[in-house]
C-alpha cells in the first residue's frame, strides 16, 4: 500500500502498534491516536485529515526557513547524488564539512575558528561535558570537575544532556544526573523575584551562581552552561542584568562559559546567537536544530580559542566522535540554509522587524485575562496562563490547564506549546507581519475559546 493511500485510522493502528514516541506517555497516546502530520509549505503544516496548522513552534524550534525550501532540497539532493556519506575519522573529511566548519566560523562571535561536529544537540553538550573536562585535563587541574546547570533547563536526552538539564522528571528516571554535574535556580522573575526589579532581580538570580562556585571550590568547577533565554523551560527571557553578571562572574573564578545555542542559534533572538543578544562572550557554544533548519539532523560545538588552543597545542587525541559529524549531507543542507539566512537578511529582520512587531502583539494579549506575564525575543514568546490576573496567582498545576489550551489551539489550526500554564511559540523566521497578525489573532481566539473552558470546568 503507498502511503498517500492510508487512512488515518489505519496510520494511527500502526503508529500505536510499534512507534513509541518521544517524551510520551505510550499508553495514553496509543489510546487518544497519534496526529498524523504529511505535508508542510512555508509556515504551515497539513495533517493526514486535510488540517491546516500554523506552525508556530518551527516543528521544534527549527524549521527557521520555513518548510518546502527549495534550496535546501537542492543542496540535499546533489550531495546524496555525489556523496551521501563519508567520515571524518580517520585522516579524511569531505567538502561539505570544510566548508560548513568556514562558514561557522564567519558566522559565529570573533572568538570560534573551529567546530567540533554531531549529530544532534544533546550529543553537543556529551562533547561539551568531554571537552571542558578535557581541557581542565590537559592544564594540569583535574580536579576541575563540576559543570553548574540551571533547574528547568533542556539540554538535551542523553545521558549528559539530561543531567545538564534541571528538568526533575527526566532527572528521577535512570538514576540520573551523573556525578559532578549541580543546578541552581533559573533567572525566572515571574517565579522567583515578583517582589524586586527585574533589574536587580537579574543581579539577585547570577549571585546564586556566584554562592554555589563558593560552596564547591571554584579549583573544582570546570565550566557553567546556560541557555541565553530557556527554551523548553517556557521561554524564560532572563533581566538585562543577568548575562553580563554571569559574565563576570565566570571571569573572575576563571571557569568556562557555555552558551547552549541550541534554540537560540541562526537569528532566532535577532542576532546570529543568543550570546550576541544578551552581551556576554562564551568559551563554547553547542548548537543544532536552526543550523540546518532542521531538514537534516546535525549539530555541533563551537570551540573558543581559550579551549581550542590547548586542546590542539597540547591535549594529544581526543578520544571522541560521532559515526555523523561532519556528515556531508546535513553539512551542504546547512551550508544552503545559512547562506539562505544571510541571502534574505532574516537575522536582521527579526531584529528590526519582526521581533519589535512580534512584542508589540504579545503586549496587546498581555490584556486578556487569563495571561499573566507576556514576554517575547526575537522570534519567541511565551504567555503565563494565571487563574487570577489582579493577584498573579497561577492554576492549580494538577489541572494542566495549559493543556487545555494547546488542545483549543490544536482543534484551531494552530500549534502552540504549553509547558505548564506558559503557552510558548517559536514562528519560522520568514514569517511576514500579516502572519504573525494571523497568528495572534488565532492565538486570542485560543485564549478566549480556553477562558469559557476553565469557567465552564469551575476552575476559575
Ligand atoms: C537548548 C537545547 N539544548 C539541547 C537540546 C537537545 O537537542 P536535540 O533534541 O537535537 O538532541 C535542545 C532540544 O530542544 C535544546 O532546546
């Protein structure tokens, strides 16, 4: 049977019979069926019903050019035809990486001439926790061990990626984090600093950087890695004030910085990276998704010269590699959609254009009343669901509440994100201002359609 010709029912009997999902309850899922997505054009997405969805998450936050690029295909389809794989393990490599690796380099902050490739971002940050240990390693000081993360950070499934992240649920399967790796709180002011400035909360939320490095030893910390805005924690655009002092901080203790760029990467916050946004420079940067706008699996670490240097004057090999770094497929498909971000200046409109309108949007749905806190950057935006607007109190998290939401804007042709009650979005960053329009205008008659929903369950 060809695969147009299967009905949905059909795909979601297969689907529940031997696909389990990502970050999925299986047995739920299985028993409400699986969404069937088949096509998609531009920033829209069809499912095997024949629904259209406004994709304003980019797939994952990825697909940042928007979907049915042909330049990308293109770029895809003659590298499959010359060369599908090659490694670069043993003294070879191939044009794609070559010139991927160069272009990075142009494109990333003055401080990365080299990249170190995989194939996803959580095997980005396995190298991370590989290299920075490395690099204490090889300077004679290993007794620098502890990377300090940040409670309800994603960085990513694996192993390492895991005990990066502060997400508790992934933390109690599996025995997980792995040793030396501690957490301190996020910088979120709608949680944790309502009663000060967001100023001088940002100040407040880096000094617990500052208090753990103290407790540990800073002869024992090797680096401490952030998203520049947290992404799958709810879009947690940090204070102004929270970066530069995190910044200086890492300085003066002399630890590594890590920028997890896995989200914010190739324009999304406005500027080519996050860092870049936020004003801080970091020693290594990982990043994925938006590098190939997710046509094709890759990712990768940017390495400093801080790092770089020692590891190539005097660590000897790196006993370290992934079958796919540096694979020349996803390579050409990254090179074409770099040079398509650049081609249609999408960086700079997000800075100038859309990310300003976008905020703008976002202020008028701050007014309705089940939103709490609206915050956007660049291309994202999150919304704080609250069961009461005046006082900020928030819904008991038991009900899901946001849930309930994204299930309005599933029903609504639109695909938002609910991570808890903050109701998130990450548009492609091709989109025009007439679709963000549609967009929010879709979003508020999610919000109004999620109101009557709550009163009508008693919630409110
Ligand atoms: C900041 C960040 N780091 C790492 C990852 C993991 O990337 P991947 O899912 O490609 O392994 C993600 C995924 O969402 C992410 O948001």
């Amino acid at each position: 049977m060809k695969r147009t010709e299967r009905s949905t029912n059909d795909w979601q009997a297969a689907d529940s019979a031997h696909h389990l999902h990502p970050f999925t309850d299986f047995k739920s899922l299985a028993a409400k069926g699986t969404r069937v997505i088949v096509r998609g054009d531009n920033i829209y997405v069809w499912d095997s019903e024949g629904q259209r969805l406004l994709d304003a998450m980019s797939g994952l936050w990825c697909v940042n050019v928007g979907y049915g690029q042909q330049a990308l295909i293109d770029a895809a389809t003659e590298q499959l035809k010359r060369l599908p794989f090659y490694n670069s393990f043993f003294q070879t490599t191939t044009p794609p990486a070559i010139e991927l690796s160069e272009l990075l380099a142009e494109v990333t902050p003055p401080q990365f001439k080299h990249v170190f490739f995989s194939g996803s971002g959580s095997e980005g940050n396995d190298t991370i926790v590989r290299m920075v240990r490395r690099y204490w390693d090889v300077l004679g000081q290993p007794g620098r061990q502890v990377i300090i993360s940040r409670r309800n950070a994603y960085h990513g499934s694996t192993m390492a990626g895991a005990s990066l992240g502060g997400m508790q649920g992934m933390h109690a399967q599996g025995g997980l984090p792995i040793p030396d790796i501690v957490h301190i709180e996020q910088p979120c002011w709608f949680t944790h600093g309502q009663a000060m400035s967001r100023d001088d909360f940002g100040l407040k939320a880096a000094k617990w950087l500052e208090d753990k490095i103290i407790e540990i030893g800073a002869d024992k910390v090797a680096a401490f890695i952030g998203e520049p805005v947290q992404g799958a924690g709810g879009v947690v655009v940090p204070p102004d004030t929270y970066w530069p002092e995190i910044q200086r901080i890492c300085d003066e203790h002399g630890i590594l910085l890590v920028s997890d760029e896995v989200i914010c990467g190739f324009g999304r916050t406005g500027r080519w990276f996050g860092c870049e946004t936020f004003g801080y420079r970091p020693d290594l940067m990982t990043f994925a998704k938006g590098v190939t706008s997710g046509y094709i699996p890759l990712g990768g670490v940017m390495v400093g010269e801080r790092v770089a240097k020692v590891l190539i004057d005097q660590g000897g090999e790196f006993h370290h590699g992934y079958t796919y770094s540096g694979h020349p497929v996803a390579c050409a498909v990254a090179i074409a959609n770099i040079r398509l971000i650049q081609r249609e200046g999408l960086v700079e409109r997000v800075r100038t254009e859309l990310g300003p309108y976008l905020a703008r949007q976002f202020e008028s749905l701050a007014e309705h009343p089940l939103v709490g806190e609206a915050q956007t950057c660049g291309m994202m935006g999150a919304l704080q669901l609250v069961r009461n607007k005046a006082s900020g109190e928030v819904f008991d998290p038991l009900l899901e509440a946001g849930m309930v939401c994204r299930g309005h804007c599933f029903g609504n042709g639109l695909v938002m994100r609910a991570v808890g009650d903050r109701m998130i979005v990450a548009p492609p960053l091709v989109m025009t201002t007439a679709q963000i329009d549609e967009m929010v205008a879709l979003i508020r008659q999610c919000l109004d359609l999620t109101l009557a929903d709550v009163k009508r369950r008693g919630w409110l």
